[in-house]
C-alpha cells in the first residue's frame, strides 16, 4: 500500500524508516517502531487557529497523528474537559490543581477511546476486515464498540479474573470475548503469537506504533485548555507505560511547531503497589524493568511486565519527576475522595492517580502554588464492585412525611458518623 | 538436556525460514550460543553490542517468563519449549 503522508514509521534504536505497514518491531535490531513526522511540513498546517476551526474533538489534532489521507471520523472520541480542582486542592493546599477527565471519554469512557480510534482508521486502510486486542478491560470495551461502529469483526482476549462491568461492556457490542486463565502479561505474550498466525488488526500488537500516538490528544488538549500552555507537572497513571511517554511527545510536539512557549514539565508516573514495576525501578534508580506478578485491585493497571516501562522510567527522569504507588486501600479512599470533592467517579486507575498525588504533595516533589494536571483515564462505573460495602444498605422506608422526618432524626447521628469516619480516612 | 526453540515470523529471515529447532542446551547462554552457531545471520538480531540479550526479546519457557525463574541461571528441564517473542512497545 502506498499512499502520500507525512509520517513514516521509524525504528527507536537504529533509525531505520519502514514506511507504513500493520508492524510494530523493528525486524533488524526488535527495537519497537515509532511514528515520526515531517515537522517541517506540518507546520504550516498545524496552528493555533486552525485548531480552534476543528471539530470539538480529538480530530481537531488530526494533523498530528498518523490518518490515511481524506480519512473520515466516525466518533467525536476526546476533547475531555479540564477542570479546576478547587476543593481536591484545598484538601491538599494545592492551589492550581487539575483534572484532565478521561472519565466522560467517548464512546467507552476511558482515554482508550483516544488510541482505538487512531488504530482503527489504520485497520481500515490497511484492509483488514477483523480488530483484536489483549486488554486489562478498558481497552476491550473501547475495541469492541468502535469496531461495531465502524463495521469490523472483532475478538477480545483478557485476562480471567476481569470485572463484571468491563465483560459485559464488551460482549454487547457483538465482540468475540476470549477470556484466558491467566495474567495480563500471558494473555498479552499468547496474542504476540496468535498476531504471528493470523491475518488480523491487533490494536496493541501490530497496529501498536498507531494506537499509541492516540494517546499524545491528551496532552495536546492539556496544553490547549490550559490557554495553550504547558503544565508544571502531569501525574499520569501507568500500565505499559505508554501514556506517560505520549503526554511528553506531545509537549515536545508542541513546541516543536511554536505552538507553546518552551518551558521544563516534570513526568510523574502513578502505580498500584500491588504490580509497581516501573515505579519500584525509579525508586531504585534502575533504568530496566524487574518484572512482577501482579496483585492488585487496579486490574486496569495490572501489567507487571511493562512494554514500554523502559521508555517511562526515562520520561520521568530526564524530567526530574517521580513515581509513586499505593495500596488497595488507598486506591478505594482516593476514589470516594475524588468524588466526594469534584464530583467525579473514577475507577481504580483514576483512584491510583489521585493517591499517589496525594503522596506527591505531601513528598514536596510537587509544590502547591505549581500548575498541576492529574490524568483520570476512567470511569468507575466500571469497577464498582471495590465500593461493595463501603456504604449501610439503605432500607426502603413508607412513602409517608412523618416516617421521613422519623428517618431523618435517626439517621443524623449516624450521618454524622459517617461523614467523620471518611473524613478521617483522607485527611492529609 | 534437549529442548525446543520457537521462532517468531519476525526473525525467520535470518533462520531460511525455519520456525523451531531442537537442541541441546543447559541454560539460557548455552542456548544462546547455539543459535548463534546454528544461524550466524540471527545474532544481531538477538544480542546487542555487548552481546546481551536484546532489551526487547523476552524469553518463555513452558509459557513462563525466564526471568520469574532465575533468567540466565534457569537450568533448562528435559524437553522444556522456549519462546522467543518481542516485545510490544510504542512509546518515546
């Protein structure tokens, strides 16, 4: 297939252009395949004011992500609101905190939206008639109703211990599910095999230097909506890696094209102890993975075997960032924090943000008067089942004003108590 | 002891097409050195400058990652199967 743009895959390592082809490694030196531009030709296409002319979405970037030419969305994914975080900071006495909302993310709400969306319009080019992916579960919604949408074949494979939520908010867009008795990481490494085999458009396998640079929208959307420019600090949670790599390509993308002012932003990565492999080697100051086995209630973040956990340890840093990591319990209080404070449901990835940055101020590697963005790449009505009892099952009481006002009178003691109860679990 | 290597489609241009060999090997540097010997074309492909495996290439054996079994001091069992398969990455 040949067709005009102005991007080509490249190989990280050696440097050699592969044009453009369903191939993630570089078949002389197995480094991985990256997508790099003519900057100097997408300069004149790319400014602030022809992105103000774009859709609200994340096609307004189209120009900086790699599309077949004439290609044609089908899904406004992206474009995500970023929301100040008053009461969150004052819990933390952080002035200019906030929050990139990849909670509300269409059409699957979660950031994955982002890179199946760039992934698929490849698939399409490419002439594949079937999509596949490994997932932690956000990922397998995200594939299997876009390729509903757009009118592919699909097949899932995940890891068997998935929730409820995230497996039958994939069976009902017809996907093909496979679940595997196994990790991430095995459902992952049998997929590499099965993409070997099979004539078939893995998102994350071969398909993979695509799908990723789907992730840089939320760092130009950061920088757009902070009045174009950048941020002191991104905390950013991590599973392969990728995201926390992507935000920094993007930045760097920006400037690059005089679309921001220059100016350092510190890389903060977000890991649930429980599989903390790429924060555990910053923490050591080692630049390779040791890999683990996963055992977390963040099962979205659950890869202990992190493809791209060399490339995020480096991210960090050269930026002079960190990375943190926290418990399960701290997982579920960081949520009905985030909820509590901004109104916002996340899952237990977004959880994992939330507490590490909590960990982050209180370390004084984050100050408080510093413009600060945490990624929340979902939405907790996925991963309900860590709430389960969290809160006194209501009973059902006589639709009756005096049996209300009964109600209320018991209940404000015991109000009370609960509310003193979490308050005591946050405090910071 | 004898055990058998898969080969991934990506690194079949470098072994004239074979997919998996069987030999004999007692650990991971032994096999290493095998495939060397056996496909000279394939270790740069494998090895790096230093000689050491290539960051990106993960060993299985019997569906387990070589490293969660003590890696290059793994002594390999009779009729083990080793999986060579790259790793996926994307970012930068």
């Amino acid at each position: 297939m040949t067709f005009t743009t102005n991007y080509e895959l490249r190989c990280r390592d050696c440097g050699k252009g592969w044009g453009n082809q369903p191939k993630s490694i570089c078949e002389d030196c197995f480094s991985p395949l990256e997508v790099s531009y003519d900057y100097d030709a997408l300069r004149a296409a790319f400014s602030r004011d022809k992105i103000a002319q774009g859709p609200p979405s994340m096609w307004r970037y189209s120009a900086l992500l790699p599309l077949p030419p004439d290609y044609n969305p089908v899904l406004p994914a992206g474009f995500t609101p970023l929301l100040r975080a008053s009461r969150l900071g004052n819990q933390w006495g952080a002035s200019h905190l906030f929050l990139k909302n990849d909670a509300v993310c269409v059409p699957t709400l979660s950031f994955k939206d982002r890179v199946v969306a760039v992934a698929l319009a490849q698939a399409r080019a490419f002439g594949f008639d079937t999509v596949a992916c490994s997932s932690t579960g956000n990922l397998a919604n995200s594939v299997a109703a876009q390729a509903a949408r757009n009118g592919f074949k699909s097949w899932i494979f995940i890891p068997g211990d998935l929730e409820p939520a995230k497996i039958i908010g994939t069976q009902v867009f017809g996907a093909k599910l496979v679940r595997i008795a196994g990790s991430y990481d095995q459902v992952n490494r049998l997929c590499s095999q099965i993409a070997d085999e099979r004539h078939w458009g893995f998102v994350n396998v071969n398909l993979r230097p695509y799908y990723a640079e789907g992730s840089k929208t939320v760092g130009f959307e950061i920088a757009e909506q902070l009045g174009w420019r950048l941020p002191d600090n991104v905390v950013v949670p991590m599973a392969g890696g990728s995201l926390i790599t992507k935000i920094k390509k993007a930045f760097t993308e920006l400037i690059e094209l005089n679309l921001v002012e220059p100016k350092p932003v510190k890389f903060f990565g977000a890991q649930a102890t429980g599989c903390s492999p790429i924060s555990a080697a910053v923490k050591c100051g080692n630049s390779e993975i040791d890999p683990q086995k996963p055992s977390t209630i963040a099962r979205s973040l659950a890869i202990g075997n992190p493809a791209d956990g060399h490339y995020a340890i480096q991210a960090i840093g050269k930026s002079g960032g960190w990375a943190e990591d926290v418990s399960d319990p701290e997982i579920v209080d960081s949520i009905q924090l985030l909820a509590q404070t901004e109104g916002i449901f996340t899952e237990t990835a977004g959880g994992v943000t939330v507490g590490c940055a909590r960990k982050l101020y209180r370390q004084d590697r984050i100050l408080p008067e510093e413009t600060t963005v945490l990624c929340i790449t979902g939405n907790g009505l996925k991963t309900t089942d860590v709430l389960f009892g969290k809160y006194a099952e209501e009973n059902a009481i006589p639709p009756k004003l005096a049996e209300f006002n009964r109600y209320m009178e018991a209940g404000e003691d015991s109000l009370a108590q609960t509310r003193g109860e979490v308050a005591e679990t946050v405090e910071v | 002891m004898t055990i058998t290597v898969q080969i991934p489609t990506a690194l079949r241009r470098h072994t004239a097409g074979i997919d998996r060999i069987t030999c004999t090997a007692a650990n991971l540097t032994e096999m290493l050195s095998t495939l060397d010997h056996k496909f000279p074309d394939l270790k740069p492909h494998l090895r790096d400058e230093a000689g050491q495996l290539r960051r990106f290439l993960n060993v299985y054996v019997n569906e387990e990652d070589i490293r969660f079994l003590g890696g290059y001091s793994y002594v390999f069992q009779e009729g083990d199967e080793v999986l060579l398969v790259p790793s996926i990455a994307g970012g930068k």
